[in-house]
C-alpha cells in the first residue's frame, strides 16, 4: 500500500497578470519592471501570461486604463481556457483604479475564487486597500501609495517560494486497502535536511476539500531537526459520498514559517478494494448487444484492480480485432493480478490476489440469432467455459451471481435491438436477479441530446435508475489511465458485487429452507449444501461505531436483528432513539437474522442516533 502514494508532486502555477495602464510613462515603466522581475524570480516551470486589452483578448504587451474591461467575463474565461487544472492557478491584478462595474466585477471574482483561482493583488494609488479587500475577499492583498515602492518590493510580494527548506515523506498511516466509507488517514514523516531546527508549531500540513473528502490541517507539536516528526492527517469522507467523486489528485499545501508551498499526491481507487472483497466467489456474467462496447467495458472493469498502463491482454474490442465473442469465458481478476505483480512485483497485489474473488464472464452479444444466454441455467451453473452447455451437470463455481448488461446510447433509433434487451432484461429479473444496465458511447452527443435519450432508458428498458450507468470506455489502446472513467468503473464493479452478494445470500437462505436431512445424512459432510450450512454456522464479528468509538460484537448468524439492537443498546448504555446502519447508509431495520442480511464475516455498522 506504500507505493500507492506516488512521491508527492509539487503543484505548478499558472500566474496570470493582469494589468491597467498606468497613469504616467515613468509609471508603465516601473510597472514593467516588476514584472520582469517576476518572470526572473519564479522558476522556469511556472507559466506566466501578461493580459492587457485588446478586442481580441490576445495576450499582449500593451496595457490598458478600462479595468473594467480588464476583468470582463469574456477575456477572462478566453485567458482560462487552456490551462491544466492541475496545476495552481493564480491571477496577479496590477491596478491604480477600481472597477466602473463595482458589483459585476465583484461577483465575477466572487465565482472565480469558488472555482480554486486564486487571487494576488497589488493596488497603487486610489486603488485603495479597503476597496481591496471589499472586492477580493480573504485573498492575498497590497496596497502601495506609488509605483516605485511596489517595484522595490518585488522578491517580497512573489505569491509562492519555490523550495522547501523541509523534507518530507507521505504513507498511508494503514498500509491496508479499505472502504470507500472510510476515513483516509495518511502519515507525514518532516525533517530537515540541512539539520536546522524547527520549534514547535512551525510547519503547518493543510488539505484541501475536495468533493469525496473534507480538509484537514496539522502542525508540528514537537521541535524538529534532522531526526523526523511524523504527523497524521485524517481526511474524513463526506455524507452521501459518490465514488464518481474520488479525485485523482489529493492537493495539500505546506506552510513552513510564513512561506505556503502547494503539492498534490496521486490517488488511486485501488485504495477502496475492500468494497468488492467477498467469502465466496462471485460470477458476473456480462452481457449486451453485440458492437455496442461489452468488451470495452469488460477491459474498463477487468483493469480496475491495477495501476498503471490499461492492459488490453485480455478482452479485445471487436473494432480492433474484426471479431465478436464465440464462446463463453470465465476471466477472473485473478488472473491479471498474476500478470501485473509478475510486472511491477507490487505489494498490494499480494493482498489483492488473497481477497478479491471475482470472475467475469463474456459471452455471444444478444442479437437475432438462437445463441442467446439463458438465465435461469446460467444462474445453476451448466454455462462452462469455451462452448459447452451442460443442462444435466450443474457446477456452483460456475453458477451465475450478478448481470450487467452492454449497450449503446443509440439504442433507442433500433425497434429491433430495443425489444431484444428489453426481452433479456425482463428474462433476467424472473431469475431475482436484478440487472445492472452500462450504457456506452454517451460521448457522441451534446448534453442537451444526452439528458432526452437518459429519460428515454429509464422509461422503456425495466432497470432501477441507480442500476444504470453511462460510460465512455478506454479505446484504440490507450494506456494512459482516466480517474473519470475509472470512477464510473469501479461503481458499477460495486454495484454488480452488492448485487452478486445479495444473490448468494438468497441461494443460501433457499438451499437451508429447502434442504430436509434424512437420518442417514447428518453425517459430517453428508449434505449436498454442506458449505452453505457451514457458512450459517460461523459467528459473525460486528464492528459497531458510534463516532470515534467502536465496539466489536461477536453473534451467531441465527440472531435476529431485534435482539442485536437491543444488545448494541445496553453496550453502547445509549439512553436516546437509534438506528444501526451498514457501509450504505441504510437502516438495518427488519425482522430477518444476522444470516439472512449479511454475507460476510467481519462486518461494519455505524449507529445514528436522533
């Protein structure tokens, strides 16, 4: 898990300068020079770009004395389009006079800052501080009576020193993969390099919020030199959390003494492998309409449990190959782990290959013909591998667990290919297994177009709107990874592994129900679905926390929910209405047992109290 934390890279700045032409020649002149000097001071990796006014919005070297049409929307966002988000962006204002436009160019900014912009200003002259810090509000702001102070000021006034004094190393504080509801904690190890000292308080670690975790902000309790001081930062995942969120880059800043340094760590959702952890393995059958993009999705999924270049080793777009599917083949995940640590020999794969049980099955896309996929003996196990169908030989490892079915956003233009999904959907929900619905190629039209055919889907095709997913696979080989794609994989791998679990479940609840020993079978290892009995029989470690507090509650599979609530009640001595909750957020409130609602053997609830 170390490794998944690639060396913390250092955030780059785009500096963008704004400037108003100023009032004298001997001014302009002093005001050039600062930005010489500017240009001369940061480092060469910094983009720098000089914006006066001109009716195209170019960047030029003239300025100009409109500071309203210096901050005009327009060239504005012409100045923005390009520029990497990863990257630090910060807008540098030169003006001796404010806006003719106070609330425009106050709300302008208003929503630039709410976008990550940051702004550094230097007023001169009438552009008073007061007006400044009214218009560009907890930002970095100056004011100078003349020119000819600022220009002296030039090293002070930089935004952002490029080297750190300190160095400094970034683990994972569990080198363990977890859920995605979890908190992420992360170990920071500063020391100096040069042995200077450092008293107590004197660096601060601060990340950012994103949109899957909120900030968090550290500093140095002990004194420091070259022996290391390690410091925790937890970063706490929202409420009603979207793994579509998770970003790519974890930005954090740096600030030693009064000098702020800006870094990101690659994050990967290889962290969150625990959600698909399972007991038993699992089969997801994947199906759809031939060249509508099942094995684009298949490699999408497939590659999900790797870092690094996309492997196209195993399912093969028919676009690059002229092929389709055949036979039938059951892949699992297994198998590129194998690959990938033969590669890489990367530690977590280790751990991986030990937990992650699943399969992905491919087979023939529904077309016309007869060679269609039958649920009902898919879910019994007689599909196994290559062509054979074995109605009278039914094999639990090749049973049928979770469906996701392929097709395209133009499938609403095809009568024909419309009424065949719709028929294998119907087909599969008669087996209670609830279909997952990937719909391919939503790049291909504009959102407008996008929004009319997503309505279109949920109304004509039976599967739950939180069952359908829109993605735009990897293709024509690219190796080079997508957090935005690899997040809409990963939900749908989720939400076809919750589904397969609860299927399993459902089989074993069945199998208990249906299965009467005769006295002959109660020897040991007599019953056909010994495994499923054995499984009921084995205590189920709960995990139960209330805020920073947990309990660990050891109970039988047989113990109904009503008697586990009030056994969390008297441990927890809790006085007030409750509810236990899973990694969901959904309330564990029926009549069933442990058993019937849970599958796996270690388990984490977390209490709400009202």
């Amino acid at each position: 898990m170390t490794e998944l934390i690639t060396k913390p890279l250092r955030v780059k700045t785009n500096y963008i300068i704004l400037c108003n032409n100023p009032s004298s020649k001997s001014n302009f002149d002093m005001c050039v020079q600062y930005i010489n000097g500017i240009v001369n001071i940061l480092s060469k990796h910094e983009k720098i770009m000089v914006i006066g006014y001109s009716d195209t919005a170019e960047i030029v070297s003239n300025f100009t004395n409109d500071t309203e049409k210096l901050l005009s929307e327009i060239k504005l966002k012409k100045a923005f389009a390009n520029i990497d988000s990863t990257r630090e962006n910060v807008v540098m204002i030169i003006a001796d006079s404010p806006s003719k436009d106070h609330k425009e160019s106050k709300n302008l900014i208003s929503s630039m800052i709410s976008r990550g912009i940051r702004f550094f200003n230097i007023g001169v002259g009438s552009f008073t501080k007061m007006k400044m810090d009214e218009i560009f509000v907890h930002q970095r702001n100056y004011f100078f009576p003349d020119y000819l102070q600022f220009t002296d000021n030039i090293k002070a006034l930089v935004p952002r020193t490029i080297h750190n004094p300190i160095g400094f190393s970034v683990t994972p504080t569990k080198k363990l993969i977890q859920k995605s509801s979890k908190d992420f904690s992360i170990t920071f190890s500063i020391f100096s390099p040069k042995n200077e000292s450092f008293l107590s308080n004197q660096v601060e670690i601060e990340f950012d919020e994103n949109e899957y975790y909120f900030g968090n902000l550290v500093t140095n309790e002990v004194p420091f030199n070259r022996d290391p001081c390690n410091l925790e930062v937890v970063l706490s995942v929202k409420p009603n959390f979207d793994m579509k969120q998770f970003p790519s880059y974890i930005k954090f800043h740096i600030k030693v003494i009064d000098k702020i340094y800006n870094y990101k760590l690659s994050s990967s959702l290889i962290w969150l492998s625990e959600d698909c952890i399972t007991d038993f393995p699992i089969n997801i059958f994947v199906d759809g309409v031939i060249g509508h993009g099942k094995s684009s999705v298949l490699n999408l999924l497939f590659n999900l449990f790797t870092t690094g270049a996309i492997d196209y080793g195993v399912f093969f777009s028919s676009r690059h190959t002229s092929h389709t599917t055949t036979g039938i083949s059951f892949n699992s995940i297994h198998k590129i782990l194998e690959i990938k640590k033969k590669m890489d020999n990367h530690p977590i794969y280790e751990e991986l290959m030990k937990k992650i049980k699943i399969t992905l099955v491919d087979k023939a896309g529904i077309s016309s013909s007869n060679n269609l996929l039958n649920y009902s003996l898919a879910v019994e196990g007689k599909y196994h591998p290559d062509h054979d169908l074995k109605e009278k030989c039914s094999m639990e490892k090749y049973m049928a667990h979770a469906f996701i079915f392929v097709c395209s956003m133009n499938i609403n233009t095809n009568l024909s290919e419309l009424e065949q999904l719709n028929k294998k959907l119907l087909e599969c929900i008669s087996v209670r297994i609830q279909p997952i619905l990937v719909v391919t190629h939503s790049d291909h039209y504009p959102e407008e177009v996008q929004l009319k055919i997503k309505k279109e889907i949920i109304e004509k095709l039976p599967v739950e709107r939180n069952n359908i997913f829109y993605v735009v696979p990897y293709l024509n080989e690219t190796p080079k990874r997508k957090s935005t794609k690899d997040s809409v994989g990963w939900s749908i791998l989720k939400k076809a592994v919750d589904v397969a679990k609860q299927t399993i479940r459902t089989q074993m609840i069945e199998n208990k129900k249906n299965y009467s020993p005769t006295p002959e079978q109660n020897g040991q290892g007599s019953s056909p679905d010994s495994a499923a009995n054995e499984k009921l029989q084995i205590p189920l470690v709960v995990s139960v926390y209330r805020g920073d507090i947990v309990e660990k509650f050891r109970v039988s599979p047989k113990t109904n929910i009503s008697d586990f609530y009030d056994t969390v009640e008297k441990k927890f001595n809790i006085t007030s209405k409750f509810s236990i909750l899973d990694s969901e957020q959904c309330c564990i409130d029926d009549h069933s047992t442990m058993g019937q609602i849970f599958f796996e053997n270690q388990i984490d609830l977390y209490l709400k109290e009202y």
